[in-house]
C-alpha cells in the first residue's frame, strides 16, 4: 500500500470538513475521488499534501505516518499536487513554472530530460515555452499544473480536478495523459467532477459525501451503481 | 508584419533593452564610467555644472541643491537606498508587507552609539564595557542584532498568512521609538546619546577622513551600495530568489512545489533586516548624536514609499525610489529658490509654512497616487512583477 488514510478529521476553524475518511492507494493505481460540490475532495487532497493539518487520524505514506511533516518534505518523500484551480506561477514562463515543479530536485541532466518528456506530452507547452503563465488560457494552465507537477518525479500524483472549465476535446486529451502517466509508473489520485470519465478511467473509486466516505468499489462497478448512475452521473 | 514583431521593436526603444543588447565589454566600461561619475559627483566643479537650461527666462537650473550641501544631500539619499534595498527583499522579492522598516534602522544605529559613545551608559553607569569600541568593530555587531530582531519578529508571524506582519512590525518600529523616547534606562530618552564614533582611516596629512565633512561618508555610503547590490542581485538569481517568487506568485503552490516558505520568507526579513541595521550603522556613524527624534514612523512610510515608486522587485527601482524620495524635496527646494518660492505664506495671522521640504509629504502622496494610476508597477518596474500585477487587476476587474 503507498497512501494509507486511516480515519482523519480535519477542522475548518469550528466547521468539521472531514468526519473519519479512510481510504487507501496500492502501487501502480489510478484512484478516483468522486462527490458533490463542497463533499470534502479538495480538503482531502490538501491533508495529503499537508497545506491543512488534521485534527485527528494518520496518514500513512510507504508505511510512514507523514500527518504531521511539513508540506515540502511530503514533496520530498514523493507526493505531488496540482492544485485546484491551477495555481500556477503567473509571473512565471512556462518553462520556469517547470523549474519550479522540479525545485527540490537537483539532477539537471534528468530534469532537462523529464521537461523534454512533459513537452512531448503537452505539445501546446512547448509552443509557449517563453509565455508568462498568467497570460495562458485555462486550458493551457491546467496543462502546465499537470506537467509542473510531473517534474517533481511523484511517487504519488495528487490531481484536483484537472478537467476544470477544459473543452471536452481537451477533457479526453487529459484524461488519455493520466493513463499515459500511469503506465509510466506514476500512482495517482484524482478527484473529479467528470465522474463519467473519472471512474471509467480509475482501477478504483471512492465516492464522498459531506465529508463520509459512502461507497468504495472498481471503477467499473461504481459506474454501473444506480444510486451513483443517478447522483453524479445525470443518468435516472 | 506580425503584431509580436512590432512590439519587439517598441521594446527595443526601452532603454534598458537597448542597454541589454550591447556587447558585454562595452556594458561593463558604461557601468564603470557611471560609477566614476556617482563618486565624482559631490565634487563643487563636477556637479556645478549639471543642469537644464531654462527655456524662457535667463540662466539656468542646477541639478544640486542649494538649500543644503550636495554631499550631504547624497549621504542622506544613500542610506535612504540602502533602506529601500532592503525593503525591497523583503516586500518586492518576498512579498511580505514590512511597515516598520526603519525599526530596524534604529536598532543598527542605536546599537551603534551604544558601543562607540564615551557616554553611553554601558561605560557610564553600568560599566559593561572598559571604553568605547571602535565604530568597524561595532557595524557586524549591529547588523546580527537587526537581523535578530526581524527573525525574532518574524518567527511567530511569518507562520499565519495575512495582514499579522504589516501591523505587527508597524508596532515593533512604534515601540522602539517609544522606548527610546521614555526610558531613561539605557538609551537615554530624547537627550539621546551623543559623540558616536565616527569611522576610522586618516588622510596623509594625518587628518581624520570621516569628521564633518559629508564627502568621505557619502563614498563609504555608495561603496556598500555596491556591495550590496552584487548581494542582492546573487540571491535573487539563485535557488533562494527563485523561491521567493515563487512564495510571492503563490504560496500555496509552492509549498506544493516543495519549496520550505517560512524558512524562506524569514530568510527573506532577516537579510532586508541586516540591511536596514546596515544602513543604521552608517548613518550614526556620520550623526555624532542620536536620539529617538530621528526613527519616527514617517521614515518607515518614505521608505516604503521608496520602493513602491521605484518599483518592487527590481533593485533599479529601490535604487531610484531611494533617491527621490530624499532628492527631490531638496531639490525642489533649491527651485523655490531660483524661482523665489517663498517659504511661508500668511493668511490672516495665521503663517503657514509652504517650503518644499515640509511639503514634501504632500508632494509624494501626490506624486504616489498618480504614479501608481498611471504605472503601478513603479518607474523602474520588475518585468515578471509587472506581469503579476496584471494577472491580478485580470481577478479583481475581468477585462470585457
Ligand atoms: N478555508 C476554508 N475555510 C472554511 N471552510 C472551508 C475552507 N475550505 C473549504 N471549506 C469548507 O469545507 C467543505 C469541503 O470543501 P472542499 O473544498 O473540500 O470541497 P470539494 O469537495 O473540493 O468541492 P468542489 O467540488 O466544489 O471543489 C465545504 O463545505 C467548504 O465550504
Ligand atoms: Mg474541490
């Protein structure tokens, strides 16, 4: 098991966002985390990557318990996010916005190689390699948040919704790159809005609701649920 | 002809660009050149002769001042760029809103007078010290104290995000001020401490260097201006101003990226601290006598003002900023008294002082409000800041 969670609360000031989440990420998966606006995704991912600290329960990572290790040694350790809502560098080029996902890495000659390899994933980067990253469209800052975080080397790939405001066209194109990825070697977890595509996708899911696990189950099999089918999937 | 390749060609009407593309051995001789002149510059026959001409009227309109002594003029703007130096690492690169600045200007100077006065109280009363040190010895001194003033208000601020820093070092400057004025302790109140020590080097004649006379003070000043920026500019360009910006862009993206923020972002306030001690230091040097009347809470503001205008994140700007906001009121001084500007007007009986120098505050709230309508990212503006900015004005009102 790489990401063990093992029953975790997590307070916003006085407002519980999480009552006892535990889930789990084997080697090698693509887990989706799938729930309506507000259900407690985001918090869950921001616990991970330690830029909110639970209130109770651990997180254990290759059998570590990293809940209380400060964000930037998670990275360290091998968990990478990309952040809701991009948040890429804007003053920033593309190419630095790279840089910048390869910070604590010091192996220059392997990280020119892994630019080369997001460039080839993300063709549209390279185009714009020198264009500050305030001034790309949305599309192309998602593209640059997933790339910016590949350049970490993740052992973990923590994805927050990488389909946001993207065109469908650019949603499959996304979605065939985590596969790509994966295959590569690269375990992920992603929360979705997109749960047609998540949970096709994922080898496993987990769906939440108002910070509860619910459901659990294969991708294949949740996407056949009815109760699902019918709550994140507009299907009666 | 495509619209990218004609604003390339509106760039290259930008002075810097242009500076940018000549070969490097002829920048490197227009840098040395400059700094010859910048030491020259307090020379009489030199900088008698800068000016305009005045396009109606007869003569001609210096470039120095004539209210007070150009040397001391320049002094005072380079331990005013100093200040803006460090500020600027600490808000232009970090991003972090410092409002007490000149706090630690007045650590440095005090810790300064403290050790070099024959009547500081540390002789006197207290007999901590055999006699005065000497000023050299006493500068690394009052550079580790600022230093561990700003990482001793930074240690439990530096952690919360938000407006904590700006009113807590805004009161950390208050309180030194206050203290100084009031307690007789060890600083002296406002009868202060006087006869600090000057720094060493005799001329051949066997004359002090550093006594009255500002000229020698002002090139000390712009030596370690020099040095500074050399500093400055390194760090800015290493793994440690990479962090910085990215700290400032996004903090939250980069703690994502690894990069350790509190570490950096007290970092950041302990260097810009050690050089407002810095500054401190070299100007008691020059004082002979301090007291708390020199650290109130408008230098913290002229300061900030300092590098706002100039423009954060580009030492080009803190460097301008620095000069400004002390040159121009001179200056403008000197102009009332080519144009007979008077100094008071009386309306009724009441005389309201109107000299350039008391309304120097006017004139850069002034200047700041359209500055800041027109080119917020300041005059000298840091290209990747300027981008930021406009990133942000795209949040705050959506183009369309
Ligand atoms: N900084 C915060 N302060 C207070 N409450 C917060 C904060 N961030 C999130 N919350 C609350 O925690 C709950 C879970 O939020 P979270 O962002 O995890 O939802 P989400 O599942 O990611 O939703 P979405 O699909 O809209 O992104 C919400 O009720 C939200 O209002
Ligand atoms: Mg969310």
């Amino acid at each position: 098991m790489l990401l063990e969670i093992d029953d975790i609360t997590l307070h916003y000031g006085r407002i519980q966002a999480l009552h006892g989440i535990s889930l789990h990420v084997n080697e090698g998966e693509v887990v989706a985390l799938i729930g309506a606006n507000g259900a407690g995704k985001s918090t869950i991912m921001r616990a991970i990557s330690g830029l909110r600290a639970v209130s109770s329960g651990a997180i254990r990572f290759n059998g570590e318990d990293i809940s209380k290790v400060r964000a930037d040694l998670r990275v360290a350790r091998g968990i990478c996010q990309a952040p809701e809502g991009r948040g890429v560098f804007p003053g920033m080029s593309v190419q630095e916005n790279l840089e910048m996902g390869a910070y604590i890495r010091r192996d220059s000659a392997a990280i020119a190689q892994d630019m080369e390899r997001v460039f080839g994933l993300f063709p549209r980067l390279l185009e714009r390699r020198k264009q500050a990253g305030g001034t790309l469209s949305g599309g192309e800052q998602q593209m640059l948040a997933v790339g910016r975080a590949l350049m970490a080397r993740p052992k973990l790939l923590l994805l927050d919704e990488p389909s946001m405001g993207l065109a469908p066209m650019i949603i499959q194109q996304i979605f065939t790159i985590i596969t790509e990825i994966n295959q590569q070697g690269t375990t992920v977890l992603l929360v979705e809005q997109n749960a047609q595509q998540a949970l096709s996708r994922a080898h496993r899911a987990y769906v939440l609701e108002t910070g509860n696990i619910v459901k659990e189950g294969t991708g294949a099999d949740l996407l056949h649920d009815p109760a699902v089918k019918a709550a994140y999937l507009g299907v009666a | 002809m495509t619209t990218e390749t004609v604003k390339k060609q509106r760039w290259k009407l930008n002075l810097r660009d242009r500076f940018q593309d000549m070969p490097k051995p002829a920048r490197i001789a227009a840098m040395v050149v400059f700094v010859v002149l910048l030491y020259l510059l307090p020379t009489k026959a030199f900088y008698e002769n800068l000016g305009f001409p005045i396009p109606m009227g007869s003569g001609y309109l210096p470039l120095y001042t004539t209210g007070s002594d150009m040397a001391g003029v320049l002094f005072q703007c380079g331990y005013y760029i100093l200040l803006a130096l460090g500020l600027n690492v600490v808000l232009g690169y970090a991003g972090l809103l410092d409002l007490g600045f000149f706090g630690f200007f007045a650590v440095g100077a005090y810790t300064v007078a403290l050790l070099t006065s024959p009547e500081s109280k540390l002789i006197t009363e207290y007999n901590w010290l055999e006699s005065p040190w000497p000023w050299l010895l006493t500068v690394p001194i009052a550079i580790a104290l600022a230093m561990l003033s700003g990482v001793l208000l930074g240690w439990p601020t530096l952690r919360l995000r938000g407006d904590y820093l700006a009113i807590v070092t805004l009161g950390f400057a208050e309180i030194i001020r206050i203290v100084a004025k009031n307690q007789d302790w060890i600083l002296n109140g406002d009868r202060g401490i006087p006869s600090v020590g000057h720094p060493p080097g005799t001329w051949p004649d066997g004359e002090p260097i550093f006594e009255l006379e500002f000229t020698p003070y002002y090139w000390l000043v712009l030596t370690v201006i020099i040095g500074v920026i050399f500093l400055i500019r390194n760090l800015a360009n290493s793994r440690v101003g990479r962090a910085w910006v990215a700290i400032r862009e996004d903090e939250d993206a980069a703690e994502l990226m690894g990069v350790p923020t509190f570490k950096f972002k007290l970092w950041a306030f302990a260097i810009g601290a050690a050089i407002g001690g810095l500054s401190g230091s070299l100007w008691a040097g020059q004082a002979n006598f301090v007291n708390s009347a020199t650290f109130s809470l408008e230098n913290s503001i002229l300061v900030l003002a300092a590098v706002l205008l100039g423009g954060a994140g580009s030492i080009g700007g803190a460097i301008l900023g620095g000069f400004l906001v002390i040159y121009l009121p001179e200056w403008l001084r000197s102009v009332g008294d080519v144009f007979g500007w008077p100094t008071q007007v009386q309306v009724g009986n009441i005389h309201i002082d109107v000299s350039p120098t008391s309304l120097r505050f006017v004139i850069f709230g002034a200047l700041l409000i359209v500055v800041m309508i027109y080119r917020p990212q300041g005059l000298w503006p840091n290209r990747r800041r300027a981008a930021e900015l406009k990133d942000r004005q795209k949040e705050v009102a959506p183009v369309e």
